[in-house]
C-alpha cells in the first residue's frame, strides 16, 4: 500500500510542477545545452514527459484509476490467489 501511496503522491506532485510557468522555460531552455553535452535522447525524454503531463492539467483521475487498480492486484496478490491477473 505504501508503494501505491507514493506512485499517486508523485503523480500529484507532478501536476502541479509542471504547472509551474519557469519549469516549462526551463526544460525548453536546456534543449540546446543537452544535445551539445550529448544529452539529447534524454531531453526529449523529458520534453514528451512533460507535454504529457501538461496536458492533463488538473485533471488526475488517472491517479485515481491507478489506485484502484493497483490496489486490487496488491489484495488478490495478498492471499496467494493462482493467478490473480485473469
């Protein structure tokens, strides 16, 4: 349970960074710099990351689904189900 709290407090924390007007600059800004330090896979990396999340702006029913989801594995998990997954 602990993991899934802190998948979804990531999740939350995310959303509200990448709402931040100077983190958006800053990732656009260091594009230059990456790929001259031969960085560039991992800048466009984190530039599509960080378009995904801003896309979903402040909606994080996601997160939601997520905790469901994962919560329900970890219970069927927790008895030694056969085959929890099917």
């Amino acid at each position: 349970m602990r993991r899934i709290d802190l998948i979804v407090r990531v999740g939350e924390q995310l959303a509200r960074t990448v709402r931040q007007p100077l983190i958006g600059f800053a990732v656009r800004a260091a594009r230059a710099p990456a790929y001259l330090a031969g960085f560039g896979t991992l800048q466009e990396f984190l530039e599509r990351r960080f378009q995904a999340f801003s896309r979903l702006g402040r909606e994080l029913s996601c997160l939601d689904t997520i905790r469901a989801r994962e919560t329900a594995l970890s219970e069927a998990l927790a008895p030694g189900d056969a085959c929890p997954l099917e």
